[in-house]
C-alpha cells in the first residue's frame, strides 16, 4: 500500500506488523521515516477502518508497572475495548499493559482449567488470564494479583463487564506482599511475567501442594530452548518445590534469537 508512496529504502524501514488493541493501534515508526506519519497512517486507517487511535511506541515496557511509552501519531482516545474468546476487556494501553499476541496462550491455560480448581494468578494486569479462565473453565475460585492501580480499576471493571464476579476476585498490592498471606493452597499457579517471575518463585511455597499446575512464563535465549527444561526446574529446586515439567513452549519473542516461553510444571512433593 505504500509502494510508490515512500521510497525503496524508506519502505525498508517499515515495521511490517503492529498490534491491533480494540480500536488503537501500537506501531514502531523509526525516527528516520517518522516525516513519513501520515501516508503510514492511511495505509492503516485504509485497511482497518474501524481504528480510532494509532499510537508510536517510543519506549519499552518498563517499571515496576511495566507499562510501555506511546506518542499518539492519529486519534487521541487511548481507552478502548478489547474482546477475545467471548469476553470483553476495557483496557489502556498507555496506563496498564495488555497484549492481543497472548490471546491464544490465555485460552490454552483456560483449556486445561479442571471444574473445581483453585487458581492464582500473579501480575494479573486488567484481568484476561482470570477472567478468560472463568469463562472458558469451571474453577472454583480465581484471585488475581495486580500491583498498578490503573490496571486494578480496569480488573474490577472487567469483572463486573464480563458477569464474573462469583468466581473471580482482585487483590490490589505487590505479590511478594500479598501471596504469603493468602489461605490455603492452589491447584494451579500462572506467573505470566517473563521480566521477573524467577524472583517470585520462593512464594509458592506452601501455597502449592501435590500435582499442582504452574505456568512459568520467562524470556530466554533460543540457543538454550533445548536445556531450558532442566533449567526451569533447577530454579524451583533452589527454592524447595520439585517439579516436572511438562511442557516447554515458545509464545512469542522479544529481541533477535529472545524468546518468551512458557513451562507448563506439575509439583511433586
């Protein structure tokens, strides 16, 4: 669509994909074509009519909210709604981190939910994996965890949106405050945080008994995916919990030969 419109060499620098969020938008735009906004903007509105907001990335997500930088290039509203395996989402991108691209990897967690569990999940975000895996799932009970109070708001919305509010529950605060004070045990843990998880293991324990299920999410070189398995492991055993693991899998990437992972590990006591 730009063919002609750009030159060769700046066609080159094109991100060819983006992420569609509800109505906004998220592109890289390099600063050498940014003079080029407006014709990268038709070629998207032309295609995607519906789009409201497209929004340049200008930083990477970060901080202890993990949220990314945008600058908007077209629209202004930010705030949107996203829907996926028959749930709807209001979400904002530029305050609370949410991806489309783990979509598929929230309805597979969903999937294997058995009617009954008791599930966890840490840095819950404004709510897909809990919210997903009451939909999709019987489960007796989900807590999500979430730190940054935008994307609380947005959970607690969530939660009254999608008629849920029976099954899950949101808890405001820092995992490493609020898990060791959580009754009970779960038969099913998702850690979907690959900047950090391996700096949360040490709280499962004792939250976490026989057979349990932990979805272990990490970014690592693809040069190790064939030991990655061993590794995963050793790093429950440094904290006391046995584990096998079940499944390695690839779920997007983050740099040149990065990966995002998931282990999918059974607890064995």
């Amino acid at each position: 669509m730009l063919k002609g419109k750009l030159s060769d060499e700046e066609i080159r620098m094109v991100r060819r994909s983006f992420e569609i969020i509800g109505d906004v938008v998220i592109i890289d735009i390099p600063d050498e074509i940014l003079h080029r906004r407006k014709e990268i903007v038709a070629a998207i509105l032309a295609r995607h009519k519906h789009v409201k907001t497209i929004l340049r990335k200008v930083g990477e997500v970060d901080g202890v909210y993990r949220v990314a930088k945008y600058e908007p290039v077209y629209g202004g509203e930010t705030e949107t709604i996203v829907k996926e395996h028959g749930c709807r989402f209001a979400v904002d991108p530029t305050k609370a981190y949410y991806s489309v691209k783990l979509s598929g990897e929230r309805e597979r967690i969903a999937r294997q939910v058995r009617k009954g569990e008791r599930v966890l999940v840490m840095f819950a975000g404004v709510g897909p994996y809990p919210i997903v895996i009451a939909k999709l799932a019987r489960p007796k009970e989900v807590i999500g965890i979430e730190l940054n109070p935008a994307a609380v708001d947005y959970f607690r919305k969530n939660i009254r949106l999608n008629k849920v509010e029976e099954v899950v529950s949101v808890i405001e605060g820092d995992v490493e405050d609020v898990v060791p004070g959580l009754p009970g045990k779960f038969d099913r843990v998702v850690m979907p945080a690959p900047y950090s998880a391996e700096n949360f293991i040490h709280l499962l324990k004792g939250k976490v008994t026989d057979g349990s299920i932990i979805h272990y999410y990490t970014f690592e070189s693809e040069n190790i995916e064939n030991r990655l398995s061993e590794i995963v492991a050793r790093k429950f055993r440094e904290h006391g919990i046995n584990v096998d693991v079940i499944k390695i899998k690839k779920c997007g990437n983050f740099a040149p030969y990065v990966n995002r992972y998931v282990a999918d590990v059974e607890v064995k006591f």
